[in-house]
C-alpha cells in the first residue's frame, strides 16, 4: 500500500466532504435518527466548513490518500476546549483537540489509521501541543479499542448534540510525549 498523509489544499474539499458524508454516520450510536445526522453533517461536514478549516491557522486537516483517493482524515485544532467540562478535564496543556478522525470503511484495518494518527500527533506537536484531546460516542467501541492502542485515556465525558437528541461522548487524551507512535498499534 502506498498510502500518503498530507495537508489538505483546496482542491480536496469535494471529495473531503464526500468522505465525511460517508464516514460520520459510522461514528454516530446505532439508534441516532439518519434525519439528524443528515442535518449534522449538512451544517458541520459541508464543503465550506472544510475550506474555512484548511485556510484557518489554528486548524490542520490531514488527509491519507492512495492513488489519488482520499481514504481518511483528521481535523485538528489548535484552540483552547470551549466546553468547561472538556476545560476542567484536559489536563496537560496546551491541548489539541483531535477534532475529527475518520478512516474510509473500506480500509479500517489496513494501517491507514494508524499512519494518520501518527502524522496527527506530529502536528499537534508542531501546534506546540503538550497533549491532544477527542471527544468519541461511549458507545463507539471500535475508536475506543483504537484509540486505547494509540494511548489515549478517558479524563472525562461531555454531551454532543445531534439533532434532538444529546448524545455522551467520553472525552480522552493523549500526553503526547507518552505517545507509542505506531510500534504501539496494532
């Protein structure tokens, strides 16, 4: 596999937001209305949303592509947790938040993750990040096996609203000096 991790550029944002359209619902809990996540990602995941990502400074999107296609990314941002419980919870600061993290369900379990993570937590380092942080749905059980792997730890919940519903994240964090890069996954 010759997959290659970069900085998005303009040019990757339809097929950016193609993939978050495809990826997102796979993270949302089983009985999440697709109404709501339609909306969410209408709102959150549009092509716009992914231009003012890739021009704003305080962001990076990575994007691991083979062949010319786009197979995951991640959005991470260089910003202080707005939410207070996320704040009172992230203790090794400056944090990075691990904002999105997502692989095409065609390579889960290819490596492609774990080269994205790798190159995530190199750039959270450039961000002069001290640790990175995420909020993932408790009952997402395999970005909770993958992210253990990688060495984050739960330090906390939050809510996340989708649509009508309030849904309960569990918010974890990576001291990135702690980081086992990629001999540490499998």
């Amino acid at each position: 596999m010759t997959v290659t991790i970069r900085a998005a550029q303009i040019p990757d944002v339809p097929a950016l937001a193609s993939l978050a359209a495809l990826t997102f619902p796979l993270a949302c809990p089983p009985d999440a209305g697709e109404t709501d996540i339609a909306a969410f990602i209408g709102s959150n995941l549009a092509a716009e949303n992914f231009d003012g990502f890739i021009v704003d400074p305080r962001a990076a999107v990575l994007v691991a592509q083979e062949h010319g296609a786009l197979l995951a990314y991640s959005l991470l941002v260089a910003e202080p947790p707005s939410d207070s419980k996320v704040a009172a919870a992230v203790t090794a600061l400056p944090a990075i938040e691990l904002s999105k993290f997502y692989v095409h369900p065609e390579h889960h379990g290819g490596g492609t993750a774990r080269r994205l993570m790798n190159d995530s937590v190199n750039r959270a380092r450039e961000f002069g990040g001290a640790s990175v942080w995420l909020g993932v749905d408790s009952e997402n059980t395999r970005a909770l096996r993958f992210y253990a792997k990688c060495g984050f730890h739960e330090v906390g919940t939050k809510s996340f609203r989708l649509g009508a519903r309030v849904e309960h994240d569990f918010v974890l964090q990576l001291v990135i000096d702690d980081y086992p890069g990629t001999a540490g996954i499998r």
